[in-house]
C-alpha cells in the first residue's frame, strides 16, 4: 500500500496516513524502538486526533523490534511518585488505542516486551514475522504489575500461563504466540508489510458500523457489563448488505464512505 500523505511526525514516531489507513511507526532503533514518556503521551495524542477518514490504524516498529516497551534509561533520573506517574502515563496511551473504535492491527517484526506487550495486547489484531517475541520480564527490575497491565494478559494468555510467564521471565516467540492465539498468522518476514495490508484491506471491505458496534460489544462483554437488547443492525448498512448477497456484488456501504 503507497503511502500518499504524512500527518504527522517527531523524530521517534510518524504517523502517516493512505487513504483510509493510519500507520503510526515507531523509529527509534537505537533504543529497540523504547518508547519515552514523550512519545507514549505522543501516541495518546495521536489516537485522540485522528483524522475523520481514518477508518483502521497499523502500529508497526521499525526494523527488526515491535517495541521493547518503556525507556527504562529515563527511569534512573525518575522519583518513585514520577516513575508511578510514568506507568499511569503509559496505561493512558494503551487504552486510547484499545478504545479506539476502528480497528487497529499490530504489525511485529521483533519483540514487543513489556509495556510494549501490552501496547501489542491493546490492539484487534496481531500480524508477527517469525521474529516476533512477547514477554513481560518485571520481575527482574522491581516492578509490581496492576491491574490493567494483568487483566489484559489473563484475558489473552488465561489465569495460569500469565503467572508463569511473569514468574520465569521468559519470552513466547512466535510460533507459540500463534499456537496460543496471541498472534493471528505468523509471515515471512518478507512479507509482513503486504500481509499486514493486505488484511487491513478485507477489514476495510466490511461495514463499519458493524465493526465498530461489535468492538463496543466485545468490552461489554468482557467487562461484565449487562445491556438491554438494542438495534442489531445499521439501517442502511443492512439492507445494502442484504441487497448485495441476493445480487451476487460487492456491498457498497455507506458507513464506509468518508
């Protein structure tokens, strides 16, 4: 997919922008692509502006890291109330992604390690390279989990596998990543960007008023929460949907055009 126009840019992370598809890169190699404090309230920034025809977002990193998570070098410099602070910081970041209601797909080329884990967590779908690795290894630096960084992994990982992923510190590469659910297809390294795009264009194909009213769904369900019975299908969406089928064409939808 050529990308037509940039929107936005530091020299860490861009966010660029074809057609309906937003890409955010984070490009800091030197740090295995680390996030800062700056660019993790960079990233919440971005996701709260995103362009109206933005209608599905890409997280990727550059060369052969997804994100090792937060810079811990900013740490040694840091009180504990602003390093409590910083976590919070990146918790915000994490749920703006996760909030969005398009879909969001992380592209991984490397490892995603702790808040970078959660960052890849945070995201519909996960599309790695053989190169991928997912790891939370808090316990050698004095870091005590909370609750939304471990929700998020019980619900993806279960009960048992996230205690024992955090007790050992080990990593998940990429294969038992997909064997486990945490990635949906593992590619040639190759063909990561293709795949990744290519994806994101059957998603794009779909309605997305569907997408979107079943992302809202999906938390009510995982939160708990009970809801009355309410509309099951956009007015105009359905009945292009279902004029399609009987047609044997492409739908045509009018949530999709912005």
């Amino acid at each position: 997919m050529h990308v037509k126009v940039q929107r936005f840019q530091n020299s860490s992370m861009r966010f660029q922008i074809s057609g309906p598809v937003g890409i955010i890169t984070i490009d800091r190699p030197e740090a295995r692509n680390a996030l800062s404090r700056e660019m993790w309230d960079t990233l919440r920034v971005w996701c709260s502006e995103l362009p109206t025809r933005t209608r599905l977002l890409v997280l990727r990193g550059n060369g052969h890291d997804f994100t090792a998570g937060s810079d811990l070098k900013e740490f040694t410099n840091l009180s504990i109330k602003e390093a409590n602070e910083a976590f919070e910081q990146m918790e915000r970041a994490i749920q703006a992604v996760e909030s969005l209601s398009i879909p969001t797909i992380a592209s991984i080329n490397g490892p995603a390690y702790g808040a970078g884990f959660m960052l890849a967590l945070g995201c519909d779908v996960r599309i790695g390279s053989p190169l991928a690795q997912f790891g939370m290894p808090v316990g050698r630096l004095g870091i005590t989990l909370q609750p939304p960084f471990v929700d998020r992994m019980i619900k993806h990982l279960g009960l048992s596998r996230t205690k024992e992923l955090i007790f050992t510190s080990r990593s998940i590469d990429a294969q038992e990543g997909l064997a486990i659910g945490l990635l949906s297809r593992v590619v040639p390294e190759l063909d990561l960007d293709a795949q990744t795009f290519a994806v994101a264009e059957v998603i794009l194909q779909q309605s997305s008023a569907s997408l979107s009213a079943v992302k809202s769904s999906i938390t009510a369900v995982l939160v708990g929460k009970e809801s009355p019975l309410q509309i099951w299908v956009d007015d105009k969406d359905f009945m292009e949907g279902v004029r399609a089928f009987k047609e044997k064409r492409k739908a045509n939808f009018s949530t999709n055009r912005r």
